[in-house]
C-alpha cells in the first residue's frame, strides 16, 4: 500500500509538476520575442537615421551652392525696347517665363496658393512627414507607389532640382530625397523667398511659367494687377494646368468657373477673405484675355541685329539663360517709314525686292533696318555688288594722299589693261568717251575709266584698305574692278550706311551697333552686364572728309543723282550721295547722308544675278530709278523733325593737282574744277550701269 501511495503520488506530481513548468516556457518564448521586435526595432531606427542622415548630408554636399542662392537662376525671356522705351520684341526661352519679386506678385495670388497648395505652408518646416508616412502606408496596404502629399517647399524642390526623366519616379527613395532637400532649403531660405521662388517656377498651362507670365497670358496683366476672382483662378489652375484653358470666345470655361470657385471657398474656409469679398469674387465672369498679337514684322529685321549683337557681347549661354531687358538705338517712326517705303515702291508680284539701313554718323547707332524675304535678311545678309557707290572710295584713298578733286589727270576713254597677266576691258555707260575731266566730275559722271586709272595709281591696296577702315567688313579684294564695285563677295546694305557714315562724321568711322544697354533681371533685381561704349577711329582728317562731302554734293545736285530727283527740295535739306548700278541691272544703289543720316537703299532680286527689267513701266532699274525714288521718301520722313543743318565747307589748299610717287605717269595737267550739268536721257531709255 505503501509502494502504491508512493506511486500514486509520483503519478500525481507528475501532470502538476507539468502544469506549472508550460507557462514559464511561454512566457519566455514571447518576451524573447518582444526582445526580437524591439532590438529589431531599434535597428530599423538606426538604420533610418543613419539614411534619412545620410541622404541629409548627400543633398548638403551635392546641391550645397545652389541651396545657399537667394534666388535660382531660371531660364526665362528676354524683352527687347526701342530707343523711346517702347517694347518691341521678346526673346522666348525654353520655359517661358519673366519673374518678379516679392512686392510684385500681387496681394492675392500668394494667399490663394497656399490655400490651395499647402495650407500648413507656414508651419511645417519644408516636408510633410506626416503626409509622406500616410502616403508609404498606403503604398504597403495596396502594394503600389503614389505621390503622396507634397508641400509646395517638396514642389519647388521637385522643380528646381529633381532631374526631369526622374520626376515621374514617386518612390519612396525620391519621396526621401526631395523632403531632404526641402528641410535644407528651409533651414536657408524665409518662407517669402520660398513662396516667391515658387510662383516664379511653378507651370500655370498654356505655355506659361511663373506667375508673371501667367497673369499677362491669361488676362493680360502683371501679376501685381490681379484682383480676387483672377487670382483665384490662377492658383486653381496649377492643379491640372492643360485643363483650364480659355474658350474661343474669350470666356473661361465652365469647368475653369468651377475651380476658380472652389478655391475662393477655400480661401474663405481658412478665413483668408471674408465671405463678402467670396461672394463679390464669385459673382464675376471669368473673362480672359485676348492672345497677345505677334512683334510687328516691320521690326524683323533690326531685332535679328539685335539677337546677334547680344549673344556676341554677353555669350551664348547668358543670352539663352535670358532674363536680358535689352535697350536698342532703333528709332521706330524710322523703321516703320524704312518698311513702308520699300513696300510702297515694290508692291507688285514679280517685283523685285529691296532693303534699307541707316546709321547715325556721330556715333554709329542703327537707327532703322529694313528688308526681308521670306527668313532672309536683305539689310544684314545680303552680298551683293555695289557698282558705282564703291567709287568714293577711291575717292576717299586720293584725298588721303592730298590728291585734288579738281586735278584733271585721265582722260575718260575705254581702256584694255594688262593686270597681273589678266587683261581687263573697262567702259563706260554706252561706251562713252569724255576725254580730260577733272577728278570730282568723272564722280558726278560716274566715270568707269577715270577710277580704274586712279585706283591703280593709288594702289588697289591702298584702296581696299581705305574702305575697310571706312566700314566695309566684308574682305575686297584688289583687282581693277574693285575700282568700280566689281567686288568678289559683295556687300551689305548696312555695310554701306556704314561706311559713307564715315563721311558725314568728318571722317571718323564709329563701328554700327544697335544695343546700347543689356541689363540681367532676376526676381526684381536689375544689374548691367553691358553698356555700349562710343569709340572711332579717324580715317580721314575732317577736311578730308569735307572736300569728300562736297564731290558727293555735286553728284546730288548735276550728277547722275538729279537725273529724275531733286533731293535737296525733296528732302527739305542738303544731302550727298552716289547712285551705283551692277552689270546687267542685277543690282542697283543709293546710298547717300545728310549732317545727321546716312542712308543705303538696295534693290535686287535675292536669289541672285537676275536683270531687272520692265518693272513698274521701268525699261531697267538703276540707281538714279526705284533705289533714290525709296531714299527720297524715306528721308523725307526720317529727316523731316530735325534742324537744317549744313555740311562743313572745305579748305582745298591742301591738296595738289599732281599724283606723285606711283608706278604709272599719267600727264599731269592743270584742274580746272568746273562741274558739267549732265542731261540724262528719257528716263524709260536710260540703260546701262552708273
């Protein structure tokens, strides 16, 4: 009984002895568990530190001077103003855009955007945490990837500094990344310089960028201008910008009302406004502006002159970066004239076409540019030859020499000249022989033979060199034909205003500009980056220059000029001049100055050597036809405000009658100097280069 008591009672320990040891065993397994979670918490944590650090200090040492800026530098346009101050054309960049500081973005726009965008904008320190924790557990309940909420700090970091290709990326590693960058730029920026970035940045649709342009696109405005119901509008349309855009008619779309509706109650929700000012704003038709018309294309051409000028001063990465206000020396009653003149005088189909530049003689401003066929530019691109306008400067390289205008040394015959191993046949128009003239007649006369003889005595050399120095930036090479314009490139319309400029500057050649102040804007703030600076240098002495004027004077009053012109009455002042005319009417010329003008007329067909005959009841166009009759109305126009002034009077004491010290020996003879009245033919009959 004994045993079995002893047995029974091991028996019986044993299931208590049993259920006392199972619960400890549990519950060691569940707090080694917990231990588990915990240490494997803590290392989650650390490693979250260590990356979310980490990530901190990669955005610091990678986007560091950039974040340090006020302000970025954004790519935007360029606007372009005439000479008053006026507007005339705008540069686009890649993003269109034109921004504006604090003070200039209005008192509605900003509060209406944070409204919408980010209502906790002046609380949060640059990321929504808690919105970016809400948007990863999300992605973990639904296995996918989405925005998540976004700051407009994370916006413009997104903007500013995620790459393109990689906005579309929503993961959580770019979601980390650019709330990395937002808490740094925090940390640097006043909430004002944020706000302000951001509306300069951000995309409002229909091609605009930044509010600035947003408010001139949409209703034709500056953002400062904006009322309430506008505004509104504007912040609304950031939320799907392509989604908004006007009706043909000018009016918003229902759907745009809707939104702009939905901000105002927002406004009024977070008591921005007040409920009057919501309903007064809600009561009025969203109405947008008209599309801005297109730069006038009289302008065309001078605003090319521009783009080129401004790249070449500042570089091509500033001038695309853009944010240029560019101030021009373009008059704009003179440029509109310019292409009037020559759409009036070539209106008919078949005609040919024409070009105009003038420039300012005392300090090389380009005053008017006209001249275009179809992306071609006449006044700046064309080469073409000048004829009888390049013989002044023959003139020009005599008077350098002291050589009188009055010297009588060649005698006007047709000649055969041995150059170089080349013979080269020079005539005169129809073959004419005039015998012995003094030098300052065969200009008048335009004497072919007269300026072959004295450019070769002078030195072809010597003569290219002249007109160079004078203006003509186009290389000329020195052959006897050059003499007379038979040029191998040819040259520019505005070359030749250029040039004969020298002239009425008392010979001081000021090289032609049209920009004469680039400022760069950024966010209101203005510095100068270029400012043209007046320089010359003297190619003729001012007497020289004088005697010059007085030759080109005779032209214009019994020269090849007063063919079919009286300019001095036309023009209502004294002016000087020469015509030119090409071989087989290719090409035809005036180019003349008054005291304070120089002007040069092209007229020619652009796609090369193609005569010009029967035009406007025209047997041949020359330059005493089409080219003075577009100088003469020009000028009237260009000249007619200013004073009547008259050319210095030379002193010709101080040249001689002989040629010295070149290889030929023509026969010296005494100058005479008295100019012959020239009767021209019926103007239909004249034929022939001049």
């Amino acid at each position: 009984m004994e045993k079995l008591f002893e047995t029974g009672k091991k028996a019986s320990r044993r299931p208590l002895g049993g259920s006392r040891k199972m619960p400890r065993k549990r519950s060691g397994w569940a707090l080694r568990f917990l231990r588990l979670l915990f240490n494997l918490a803590l290392i989650l944590v650390a490693v979250a530190l260590t990356v979310v650090s980490g990530l901190y200090l990669y955005v610091i040492y990678t986007y560091d001077d950039q974040l340090d800026s006020r302000y970025p530098d954004l790519v935007q346009n360029s606007s372009v103003y005439d000479a008053d101050g006026n507007q005339i054309s705008e540069f686009k960049a890649q993003e269109n855009r034109r921004t504006v500081g604090e003070d200039e973005l209005g008192e509605y726009l900003p509060r209406a955007v944070i409204a919408v965008e980010d209502r906790r904008f002046q609380e949060h320190y640059g990321a929504d945490f808690a919105g970016i924790g809400r948007a990863a557990w999300e992605d973990l309940q639904t296995l996918t990837v989405s925005q998540g909420g976004s700051t407009i700090t994370e916006q413009l970091m997104k903007n500013l500094y995620i790459s393109e290709e990689r906005r579309g990326n929503v993961s959580l590693w770019r979601r980390l990344e650019q709330a990395a960058l937002s808490f740094a730029y925090e940390r640097r920026h006043t909430k004002e310089e944020i706000l302000t970035t951001y509306l300069n940045t951000v995309y409002f649709g229909d091609g605009a960028y930044g509010a600035e342009e947003a408010a001139e696109t949409y209703f034709g405005k500056s953002a400062a201008d904006l009322n309430l119901d506008e505004a509104a509008a504007l912040a609304g349309f950031l939320h799907s910008p392509s989604t908004y855009l006007p009706e043909e008619s000018g009016e918003g779309s229902e759907l745009a009302t809707e939104r702009r509706n939905e901000v105002l109650e927002m406004m009024a929700e977070q008591a921005i406004i007040s409920s009057e000012e919501l309903d007064e704003a809600e009561d009025v038709t969203l109405e947008f502006a008209p599309d801005q018309p297109p730069d006038d294309p009289a302008y065309g051409q001078f605003v090319e002159a521009v783009r080129r000028e401004v790249e070449r001063e500042v570089g091509p990465e500033a001038f695309e970066r853009g944010g240029l206000t560019i101030y021009t020396t373009l008059d704009p009653t003179l440029q509109q004239e310019a292409a009037d003149s020559v759409e009036e005088a070539l209106d008919e189909s078949g005609d040919p076409s024409g070009a105009v530049a003038s420039v300012e003689p005392q300090n090389g401003a380009i005053r008017a540019l006209a001249g275009q066929k179809d992306d071609f530019n006449l006044a700046l691109d064309a080469r073409r030859q000048p004829g009888s306008a390049f013989k002044p400067f023959v003139l020009a390289t005599a008077l350098k020499e002291f050589v009188s205008p009055d010297a009588t040394y060649y005698t006007s015959r047709n000649l055969s000249i041995d150059y170089e191993g080349e013979v080269y046949e020079v005539q005169n128009y129809d073959g004419l022989e005039r015998g012995r003239i003094p030098l300052s007649q065969a200009m008048a006369e335009s004497d072919n033979s007269v300026h072959v003889q004295l450019a070769l005595d002078l030195g072809l050399e010597n003569v290219t060199e002249t007109a160079a120095a004078m203006g003509l930036t186009t290389p000329v090479d020195p052959y006897p034909a050059t003499a007379i314009g038979g040029l191998g490139t040819g040259v520019s319309t505005l070359e030749m205003a250029s040039a004969y400029a020298t002239f009425a500057a008392s010979g001081i050649h000021r090289e032609p500009y049209a920009v004469e102040l680039v400022e760069k804007s950024s966010f209101g703030e203005s510095e100068s980056v270029y400012d043209h600076k007046l320089e010359g240098r003297r190619v003729l002495s001012g007497n020289q220059a004088a005697v010059a004027t007085e030759v080109l004077r005779r032209v214009v009053q019994s020269g090849t000029a007063s063919f079919y012109h009286d300019l001095d009455s036309e023009i209502g002042r004294p002016s000087a001049g020469k015509t030119g005319t090409t071989d087989d009417f290719a090409d035809a010329w005036y180019v003349g100055y008054t005291p304070r003008l120089s002007t040069a007329v092209w007229v020619g067909y652009p796609e090369g050597h193609k005569p010009m005959l029967d035009i406007h009841d025209e047997s041949v166009v020359n330059g005493e036809t089409l080219p003075m009759d577009i100088w003469s109305t020009y000028m009237a126009e260009a000249a007619g405000g200013d004073p009547v002034v008259d050319f210095p009077r030379p002193d010709r004491r101080e040249f001689v009658p002989l040629l010295r010290g070149y290889a030929s020996s023509p026969a010296p003879a005494l100058g005479g100097g008295a100019t012959i009245r020239i009767t021209p033919p019926p103007r239909e009959k004249l034929a022939g280069p001049s």
